[in-house]
C-alpha cells in the first residue's frame, strides 16, 4: 500500500489524491524534512506547516518553495580546498563568482497579438511615477482590448505596477518622449523583468528618438542577451539644427491606432547659453506624440442589408469590418457604405512633452500639429479635432502665458496637466509602502523617523499666477491624478473617468487601523521609547566619572554581561590599545551575548553618523522593499551610496523630502558601487544628473563614483545623453593595501598578496580573478579619493573582493578618531557593508570588531542550496560572518523578494542583529538599542505573515 500523505498535507487536497503518487511523495518530502533517507520516510515534523517568520527554537524546519533538504554539489560548484584551509567549507558558485555562468540565449521573442479593430475598451490613464517625488516623470497607459502602449518609463514604474495590478506581461509597446534619467530610468529594469518571465523570457517593442540608440548601448554592457532590447530609432541625428522635416513620423500604423512622433528640438539664444554654459545633448530632443484611433463605423442598417437580397450572417460582420460582400443572389456587389450610417472620426490623443522654456518655440511652431488647431486659417478636410492632450511638462513651463495660449488654439480639447506639480506630496503614490512606514514610524519613530506622508510645500510663483491680477484667462485644464482615465471607447463613455483614482489616505487613518487590528499593539512605542530613556540614562551615568569608559548594556537575552579582559573587577575599562591588542582580546574572547558598547558609540553625537537604507530587497522593486541603496549620512561633512538601485532618488525623497534630498545629492562625497548586476547601479544615472542639474553654475567637482570596471563603459555610453558630471575609479584600485600607500600608511602587503592570502589565490578556487586585468592606474582620481576621504572625516574607506560574480567587491570605512569631552582620543566607528557574495573568508578579516556589518540575507536558512547556487547568503550565514568578525552589530539587507514585509530568522541568532527596513534610519548612537526593538516588531506582522504562508504552501502543492 502506498504510503499516506500527512493529515496537515491532506486538508489542502481532494480526497482522491490523498494517496500519494510518486512525484507529490517527492514534493511532501521536499516539504517536509530536513533529511532525507533511502528507507521509509517519516513525517514527524508535518505540524510545522504554517509556523511565523520569526520563529525561536521550537519551529525549526520552515516550509518555502524549493526548499531542498538532500543538497548535492551541482557542476560548477566548489565547497572546499583549493586555497588552504581559510575558505575550507565554503561552498560556493565557482563558474559564477568568475563570470563564466553564461547561460543558452532565450528565444526572447516578441508578443504577436492580432489586433481587434472593434476594440470595445480603449482608455489613456496616469500612471502617477513620481507624481509625490518628482523624481521622475509619470507614464502613460495607452488600453485596448488586446493591445497595451506605454509612454516613458522612468524609475519605480516595475514597483508601481506591482502595486496597482498593471500586468508588465501584457505591455506590447514602450515609447519615449525623451530619452534621459527622468523618463528612462526605469527601462533597464523593466527589460531585465520581462527576460526572466516565463520559460523562454519576453520582450517588447522600445520606440523613441535616435537618441534611444546611446540608451541601448549603455545598457548592453550589463545586459548580456542582446535579443532583450527591440530598439526603434526613428528621426534625425542628434547633431541637426532644426527639429527635421514639417512631416510627423509614422510609427505604429494598423487597424486600431495610428501613432506619430513631432520632434522639438530646444532653441537656445546666445544669452542664455553665455550665462548657463548649456550644451545641447542628445537627450535634449522631446517627442510629441498623437494617438489617432481607427474611424467609428456608423450603425448597421439591417433593413438596407434585406433590401440588397443580404440575410445576416457572416457577410454582416465582414460589412462592419469595411469590405465589399457579393449579395445572397450574387447580382450585385455590397459596399459598407450601401448599409453603414455616417461614421465618427475616432477619437485623437496629443502626449505633448515640453522640458523648458527653450523648447516652446519649436513646439509652438511644428507644422505637423496644425492639422489639430481649431483656429486654423486654413481650414481644411484634413483638420481633425483632439479630445485630449496630456501635457507632461514641469508647471514652470505649462503655467507661461505663452504656453497657456497655445494650449487655447485646440479649442475644447480636454488638457490634463501631468507634469510636477509641488502638491502631490501628501498622496503617497506606493501606498503599499507607505502604509507599512506609517506602521512602522508609529510603533519605532526612533528608527522610522519616516511616515511616509509629507506636507504641501508651496510652489513657487508662476507667470501665470503673477498674471492673475491681469485680465488674462488660463486655458481651463484639469490637474492629473494618479490612474486618472480619459476613456476613448466605448464612444458613448467618451471623456473623464476617476473611478480608479486611489482614495485618499492619512497617517492617523493608518494608525487607527492598525490599532483595531492589534489592539496590544498600542502599548509597544512606549516600551520601546524605554530602551532609549535607558541609554541616555547610562550615558548621563558615565560621563561624571572624567575617564575613558565603556558602556555597558543591560542585558536582554545573554546573561555574559562582560569581557574579563576588557573590564576588571570595579567595572573600570582598560585603556584602548593604540596597538589593536585589545580588539584582539575581545575578538578572541568574545562570549555570545557580548553587551560591551565600543567606546565610539559610547561617546557619538547624534551627528556623527546615521545609515539609512534607502533599498533592502534584491533582484527586482517589490511593493514594500525596493532595490538595494544605502545612504551614509555624515551631517555637516557630507553623505556617500553604497549602491545604488533604481529608485534610489525617489526613496531619499520619501526618507527627507524633496527639498531634504536635494540637499543630500548636492552633498554628496562619492557613490561606491559593489558590482555590475543592475539592481545594484541602475539609479546611478538619475542620481548623478540630477546633482549635475543642482550644481550648475556652482563651482564644483565632479562626484567620484567608485565602482567595478565594467560599470565605467555604462556610465561612458550613457554620459552621451545626459551630463553626469562625475569621475570613475575602478574598485580594484582600491583594495586596503593601495588605499594605505595612498593614504601615506605605509601597506605591508601589496594589493596581490592580499589576495593570495585568500581564496583568490593562484591555485585556488578563484585563482581566475587575478586574470582579470584592472583599470590603469588613475592617480588623478586616486588623489580625490584622498581629498573626499579627509573633507568626509574618514580614516580610510577601501574594497574588499567577495564572491559573488566577476568584480564583486563589499567596502570598509572607518571615522578618523575624535576626543571626547575629557580630552580623551575615541577610536572612530567602523562600518562594513558585504555586498552581494557567499559567506567570505576575505571579508570576516575586513570585518574585524566593525561596529557595524551590513550583510546581505538573500535566502532563508532551509534555502542554502539556492543561496550556493546563486553566491548569495542564507540568514544564519551572515549573523555567523559577523558574529565571527566580532561585529558589535549586524544589520541583514538584500531579502528575497519572496519575503516582501519581514524575512525568516531564528529568534536565538539576533542577541546583535537587526534586520533592515526600506526607509529604516540608524543613528550610531542608536546602535546600543538596536536589537532589543526587533522582537517587538514581529507584532507588527505576525497575522499577516501567517496567512502568506499558509498562501505559499498552498501554491507549492497545488
């Protein structure tokens, strides 16, 4: 008899498969253990079905989707040797970690949808992409029956869409009305997503200016399957004088829509390009769009029909779709005109995007768009009258007097304004995310000091709002909201549609909520504004004593409350060792539990140092957590990324405001980049041009952009569309022993032997990575790197090799040292962020007493197979790096994207650790508190947490 599937199994199935068959047997076991065995299996462990995410000791086998629990080493895999017994036992993909990973191409082929020319839906919607940041210009939505076009996509348009249930799957068309950071920040993205959907991938049509062409190939150099990018180019080189012929280009052309592309080109007079040194760049061309719907046929006549000898039948509809049909008695041929009433001319939509002042003339003038004026002089049988225009030009321009009377020639064409307006702030537009940060600033402030609402700040003056004393009349417009519709079918619903234009929403709304829904809950931000009171408490404590101490901490899980060798009998610290030996000591005989506080946190001011992650999830933008970002906020002396996702502009403007984050871009020392995988870089571009943007007519230096060799051919290839104003310098110049000689500290190793002493050295596993040549030596951006480094307050910052991919580095910095009030010399903070990589040898040495490790936690522990396969980390992986680095505290990022509010961990682990939020902000002089808010915040997501379990195991077996 075959075994029986367990009872907890069983309820999710019909009855009749609860025998199980030989691939659900292997599935339950999948499931279910955390062995296998040859013999008879066992399902002692089944009641685990449904456990939370945060989980002590009693739920130890976690049930996730490919959880493998009979690991063998696939090809290409290493797990030990090679390199001495320093990265004995760890196991890792070799052929990745070395970039040689390159898998058989997709067929990448484009959808083939028949188009409906009876579409009975058509609409154009906002799709609101910055529309609270103004970090990026909305998209627009183009809708048919079988058909879907989109219009820009710039940055967080993936996260948008996962958040409003917009299918990318179905998008057949994208289309820009420029090319640049602003409206395309989000295509890398959104390709890359589209690749890995299915078995075979997807792609899509890209249209745009010639301008999009330098756009491919700056994506070429981290996108390897070249099939992804279906570019099409359209109009004249970049370098013309005029915007080309008086003709619209015709794009698309087929029996639903008709699009055509105008191009603007910007008209610079000599004063302004004497006072702000302008440049035309290619990305400076704006491309009006006109979307022209097939004709509406008029009503059948089915009396006609009969008197023409026509019986319905087929022969109707072939009438209907515009062709000729013989008659029933085949004596005369019937013509749609014989038995159509008059037709309606289909309904036209104008995308009109209008940058700056400069473009206005030329937009004002193109001949191709007087067809669409109501107050041509001549009129003809070709003048066509538009329904909508959406205008997606700044307010600074839409609100001039000029463009205000242009907008007056198309008559009682509905203008919807799109473009930024400073008013959209209080509207969250991911509601998903700032739902959970409301959440979370409610229950910890102290580390969400975000609520994700932000007040109306004041626009400032307009012409046309100086103009309002005169007897000018503004062309009535209305304002856009975020999935506002203008519907073009059916014809009878022609016009306006705010049907699903999102609620409005309030931070005490959100609150009030989650109060009803965990009534206990209320009392948590008081315990937890206890832990902090208890801090400065200990510190007020201390500071009467005049000596150099170290705080202790109360302790929470471990009863080990000191290091004999670091505190005698009095409680009296010993003097910190100019020599390390006292990091030494504690590293050797450092107990779990350790609740030493380093004196460098001791003695911070909130001014010192904060980390805000700006991105906590990998691979892709998901509703609650965006791609990887870290920013270091240095106050008076600055601010460095660590990585830079896309989407990184608009979560900085979430975190400080618009005006918070402008002022965090024109402050930044540098941009460190840990390798070339897109979620890592991709708001780079964004980043940098807005700075450029920010700075000019500023005397400034350009911002040096650390980061590996590869990524220098994106930024080159892209620089050619938009000035980025910035300097590269190659990872690999600077490994500790080059930043050390640089920095005057006289290296006791070269940059080579500190890689033999790892496992990149010849003979080891990873012996490949010494052939990869490195940049020429840059001694020019050596030299700013060194300059930065001393204007920051930093003693060193310097890249360490991970594994992961080809050039994968993680980084170090660490504070030069201060003195106290007492006149006392305090060791500087040190802070280590991982990267993407595999539990490193090489990086638990560079690791060594940080007060903090940021360290990237993929995978749940039940998924170390995957975590091997992929060179990523599992949670208890990461906790262990730092724990055997001696790390004061450890703080997990970089979750799968199938974790999207709160990971898998053991509660027994995180006696130092932390797991990261987006929008989560760390004050150093926070870090002592840091781990005793977590398990409060499991309160937050408990419920939730279950039900998405119990979701997932559903999915699995059925």
């Amino acid at each position: 008899m075959p075994p029986q599937v367990p009872s907890p199994l069983r309820r999710l199935l019909p009855l009749s498969q609860t025998l199980a068959p030989a691939p659900l047997l292997y599935l339950s076991r999948r499931l279910f253990f955390s062995s296998v065995s040859a013999a008879r299996p066992t399902f002692t462990r089944a009641t685990g079905i449904r456990p939370l995410a945060y989980r002590g000791k009693a739920s130890r086998h976690h049930l996730r989707r490919g959880n493998s629990t009979a690991r063998k080493e696939p090809e290409g895999m290493a797990s030990g040797g090679g390199g001495g017994g320093k990265d004995a036992g760890v196991a890792f993909n070799k052929m990745r970690a070395e970039g040689r990973d390159v898998r058989k191409d997709r067929s990448m082929g484009l959808k083939n949808r028949r188009a409906n020319p009876v579409s009975t839906t058509s609409y154009v919607q906002i799709l609101g992409t910055g529309m609270d940041t103004q970090d990026t210009a909305p998209s627009i939505l183009l809708f048919f029956d079988k058909q879907r076009y989109i219009f820009n996509a710039g940055e967080g348009l993936q996260r948008f869409c996962t958040e409003h249930k917009i299918k990318l799957s179905k998008i057949d068309h994208i289309f820009f009305t420029r090319v640049c950071s602003e409206t395309a920040g989000g295509l890398p993205g959104l390709v890359l997503t589209l690749a890995g959907m299915g078995d075979e991938g997807m792609s899509v049509n890209i249209w745009g200016p010639s301008d999009l062409d330098f756009l491919a190939g700056a994506m070429k150099s981290f996108i390897p399957n070249r099939a992804m990018l279906h570019t099409h180019s359209f109009g004249v080189e970049h370098n013309a004088t005029s915007s080309q012929s008086t003709n619209a280009t015709v794009v698309i052309d087929d029996e639903v829509v008709r699009i055509s592309a105008m191009f603007v080109k910007p008209r610079y007079n000599n004063e302004a390009r004497n006072l702000t040194d302008i440049n035309s760049k290619p990305g400076d061309t704006a491309i009006v769009y006109s979307c022209e719907l097939a004709e509406i046929k008029g009503k059948f006549d089915t009396a006609k029909a009969a008197a023409l000898h026509l019986m319905p039948g087929p022969k109707y509809r072939e009438l209907q779709l515009g062709y000729s049909v013989p008659s029933d008695e085949g004596d005369t041929v019937v013509h749609p005109s014989d038995v159509l009433g008059p037709s309606i001319p289909g309904p036209i939509v104008l995308l009109v995007d209008c940058p700056t002042q400069y473009h206005m003339h030329e937009l004002f003038s193109l001949h191709s768009l007087s067809h669409f004026y109501e107050d041509s002089s001549c009129q003809t049988e070709n003048a066509k009258k538009v329904n909508c225009i959406i205008h997606l030009g700044p307010s600074s321009v839409t609100n001039t007097v000029d463009y205000q009377n242009w907008m007056k020639s198309f008559g009682t064409t509905q203008h919807i304004m799109a473009g930024h307006e400073n008013k959209n702030m209080e509207v969250p537009i991911l509601k998903g995310s700032a739902r959970i940060s409301s959440r979370l600033n409610f229950v910890c402030p102290q580390l969400f000091p975000s609520s994700g609402f932000w007040p109306v700040e004041t626009a400032n003056g307009t012409d046309l709002e100086k103009d309002k004393s005169t007897s000018f009349q503004a062309c009535e417009s209305v304002t856009a909201a975020n999935l506002l519709k203008f519907r073009l079918r059916p014809y009878a619903q022609l016009g306006l549609d705010r049907a699903s234009i999102p609620s409005l929403c309030s931070y005490e709304e959100i609150v009030d909520e989650l109060i009803s829904e965990i009534p206990e809950i209320k009392e948590v931000p008081r315990q937890i504004s206890k832990f902090w009171q208890s801090s400065v408490d200990q510190k007020s404590a201390l500071a009467p004593a005049g000596k150099h101490m170290l705080m202790v901490e109360e302790p929470w899980i471990s009863k080990d409350s000191c290091l004999p060798d670091i505190l005698d009998e009095q409680g009296n610290s010993a003097k910190f060792q100019d020599d390390g030996s006292l990091r030494e000591s504690g590293r050797r005989k450092r107990p779990k539990g350790n609740s030493e506080i380093p004196c460098c946190v001791g003695n911070a001011t909130r001014e010192d140092m904060e980390i805000t992650f700006l991105g906590t999830g990998s691979s892709q933008p998901s509703k609650y957590r965006n791609v990887s970002s870290i920013y270091i906020n240095l106050f008076a002396q600055g601010g460095m990324l660590l990585d830079c996702g896309e989407g990184t502009l608009g979560q900085l403007k979430r975190r400080f405001g618009v005006s918070g984050a402008d002022e965090a871009v024109k402050n930044l020392r540098c941009i460190w980049i840990s390798h070339i995988h897109a979620d890592h870089h991709t708001g780079l571009a964004r980043v940098l041009a807005l700075r450029s943007k920010l700075l000019n007519g500023v005397p400034h230096k350009p911002l040096l952009v650390i980061g590996p060799k590869q990524l220098l051919r994106f930024l080159n290839a892209y620089s050619t569309l938009e000035d980025l104003d910035m300097q590269f310098l190659d990872c690999r110049q600077t490994l500790k022993p080059s930043v050390e000689e640089l920095l005057g500290d006289n290296a006791t190793e070269s940059a080579t032997t500190q890689l033999e002493n790892t496992m990149f050295a010849p003979g080891s596993r990873m012996e490949n990575y010494n052939k990869k040549p490195s940049s020429q030596k840059d001694t020019t951006a050596l030299a700013n790197l060194k300059e930065i480094l001393h204007e920051s307050g930093l003693e060193i910052l310097y890249s360490v090799p991970v594994v992961h991919c080809a050039q994968a580095f993680g980084v170090v910095l660490r504070a030069k040292e201060k003195v106290n009030s007492v006149g006392k010399a305090i060791p500087g903070w040190k802070v280590v962020y991982s990267g993407d990589t595999r539990p490193c040898p090489a990086l638990v040495d560079a690791s060594r007493d940080a007060t903090v490790l940021i360290h990237e936690a993929t995978f749940e522990d039940s998924m170390k197979d995957e975590a091997i396969a992929k060179n990523h980390s599992t949670t208890k992986e990461a906790i262990a790096v730092g724990t055997s680095a001696g790390a004061y505290r450890i703080i997990l990022t970089h979750f799968s994207q199938r974790y999207p509010k709160i990971p898998v961990f053991d509660e027994d682990d995180m006696h130092k650790t932390c797991i990261a939020f987006d929008l989560m902000s760390v004050n150093l002089a926070d870090l002592p508190v840091l781990p005793k808010v977590l398990p409060h915040l499991k309160l937050l997501f408990k419920d939730e947490m279950v039900v998405e379990e119990s979701d997932e195991v559903l999915e699995a077996v059925v």
